[in-house]
C-alpha cells in the first residue's frame, strides 16, 4: 500500500555564536535547516545524522519544496525501514554553503546583498561544525550513530576524526577519506562551465533575475556521468536514438543518452545555486582526513571509540573500492573496530541511493546492533 507524501517539515535554526572556519574567518548569524524525523527518547540516546551529498539537501524524506518529488533517500528512511523512524531520531541538515535554507552565497551578508563570492571558502570539516553546533542547540551530546553518502561519507569520517565523542556509531556509504585528483579536475570542469558562463557575473548575479544556468547545466551534466557506471548507461541506453528514427547529421539530441544527460542539466538549474556549487565542489576538493592531521590516516582517529562500518561498490569508479580500503586500514591501525563490505551492483557511484536490497540488509544490521 501506498504511503502519504511526508509533508515539507524543515525548520532553520540560527546558531547564537559565531561558526569558526578553516580558512581563518568566521561566520556570524549562520542559519542551519534541518529536518528531523521520529521522537527523541528521555536519555536523548536514539539520534542519527544523515548526511547529505554534493547537491542534497535536509528533504532525506519529505517532499522537495521545488521539484514535488519526494525525499532524497526514501527508500531508506522511515518507519520500518532500515534506517527506522519507529526506533530512531533521524536528522538530516543542509550543509552550510549549500542553497535550500542554510547560510551559504545566496544568503544575504552583513550587508544585506547577497555575499556572492564575497562568502568564505568553506570545507567539509566546516560543515560537520555546523552540525555539530545544531546538536549542541538541540541538546544531543552524543548520536546513535552518524551516517552519510559520498560527501555525507565524507562529513561522517570528519565527525568522527574532530569531534569523537559525539558518535557511537560511524556508517560511511561510496566515499573517500581524501579527494584524489580526477576527482578534483571533473570538478574543474564544472565550475570552469559555470563561471565561463556570461550570466555568472563574477558571481553577482542574484539581481539579475538568470543565473549561469547554461554553466551550471554543463556542469551538472559533466558530474552526472561520473555518479553512473559504464554498464548502467549501456543497459539503460545503448546506442538507441531519441524519438528518431535515424540521424539528424546536426547536433540535436540524437541519442538517448544525450537528451537524458540535457534533462539532468537542465532540472538541476531549478533547485540549485550555481555559486553554492562551486563552493560545495572546493570544500569537497580540499578535503583530505590525513593532511588534516600530520600525514597519518590512522592518527586522525587516534581518539575515536566509535564503531565503523564502510561500504563500497564494484562499479563505482568515482571513489572505488581502493578508497574505502585505505580507511579501513587505518581503521585497523588505529585499533578501531570496523566491518567492511564491498557491494555488487550495476548503478556506479548512485548505488548507495538506489535499489540495492544488500545495502539495505547492511545499514538495518549495523544500526540495530
């Protein structure tokens, strides 16, 4: 049977004290949505974080404001899911520099403009700060469990590396302890297609009424095909032609997957700020657990006494299974315990969203154990 749509249910909290950051400044009046989802019990003991992608958001369940469609990841979250609502505390919030409520370059500076590229360079080790600053306002000191995807991965293992005692419990899905340098240059392609855009407007553009849409389109279609597998494309689309019969010999959307990566570019420009991109895909680049701390992976969790599992999958060549193995390595190093598996599946990086009944046989077993 089918279940009502969840309501849209965010709430924005504003942080009473300033929100230091990596680079040197500090952020004042810095606004953190979030969403939160089954009851908080007496001992305050029950709460897991959700954390969301490069172009997530806090909507992990309910409706998305913009789009109608329903929550990022919810085939996994909710009552009786493997990530229970019945039993858990669930939060979700958008990370700073992001665009669905959270302080980031859409937000208005002290000035009441906008900040634009005026906004601080921001890292991930900056948003768990954020997240962390909400849990302090909500009066949990210490989750359950901290569970993330891709960039999520990323803000769980910086949870766990800079703030140990806050998580019981670490889940790190498809993600990395460091960017690697293909990483870095398909993003490179993305914020260069966004600020060659003219209607970037070095980045002040919010008065203009358009944005770098045909920029941020581009680069949304560039990382898309890194979040897909060579497999899946060929078995969704092959070589078939658009409602064609042959081809044009001109440079329509000839072929399916032409007009499907167009479609993702374009739907993408609906929901999303094309600077909160480039600040998102920078803090995402800058990202490296070992650097963080002397060199040494297995020292950045020397404090740690959360339990972790990681989970990778054999056809996600934008952070491999390799990636996921070196954190377990320094897991084991740093004496912590750490279960790890490697999932089939044909999705690509996606997987972690998608159908994957083993995933969620993984999640629903490490969180109840």
């Amino acid at each position: 049977m089918a279940t009502a749509p969840i309501a849209h249910e965010s709430q924005v909290l504003e942080l009473a004290d300033p929100l230091p950051l990596d680079g040197g400044q500090s952020l004042s009046g810095v606004r953190i949505a979030y969403e939160a989802h089954g009851t908080l019990n007496p001992a305050k003991d029950n709460a897991i974080l959700i954390c969301h992608a490069l172009t997530g958001d806090q909507h992990v369940i309910s409706h998305h404001p913009k789009t109608g469609k329903p929550g990022w990841w919810v085939r996994m979250v909710g009552p009786g899911k493997p990530i229970d609502t019945d039993k858990f505390h669930v939060i979700c919030a958008n990370v700073i520099g992001s665009c669905m409520g959270s302080t980031g370059p859409a937000s208005p500076a002290p000035d009441g403009k906008p900040w634009g590229m005026r906004f601080p360079v921001i890292t991930i080790r900056d948003m768990v700060r954020g997240h962390v600053a909400l849990l302090d306002a909500l009066g949990i000191e210490q989750l359950h469990a901290v569970v993330g995807g891709s960039m999520g991965g990323m803000q769980a293992l910086s949870l766990a590396a800079n703030f140990p005692e806050r998580a019981r419990s670490v889940l790190v899905l498809a993600s990395t302890a460091r960017h690697s340098a293909q990483n870095i240059a398909f993003h490179e392609v993305g914020r260069q297609a966004i600020m060659a855009d003219p209607e970037w407007r070095e980045g002040d553009y919010y008065a203009h009424g358009k944005g770098p849409e045909k920029g941020l389109s581009v680069a949304r279609m560039a990382a898309h095909i890194t979040y897909l597998s060579e497999e899946g494309l060929t078995a969704k689309f092959g070589r078939r032609l658009q409602d064609r019969e042959e081809k044009t010999f001109g440079f329509d959307a000839d072929f399916q997957v032409e007009s499907y990566l167009r479609y993702q570019g374009l739907s993408f420009t609906d929901r999303f700020d094309a600077n909160s991109y480039l600040y998102i895909t920078r803090a995402m680049d800058y990202f490296d657990l070992a650097e963080e701390h002397g060199g040494m992976l297995a020292r950045a969790f020397a404090k740690s006494k959360a339990r972790f599992c990681l989970v990778s999958f054999d056809t996600d060549w934008l952070y491999p299974t390799a990636e996921s193995r070196n954190v377990v390595h320094a897991l084991n190093a740093a004496g912590l315990p750490v279960s790890f598996v490697e999932l089939s599946a044909p999705f690509g990086h996606d997987s972690f969203l998608l159908d994957v009944p083993a995933l969620d046989r993984v999640v629903e077993g490490f969180l109840n154990q």
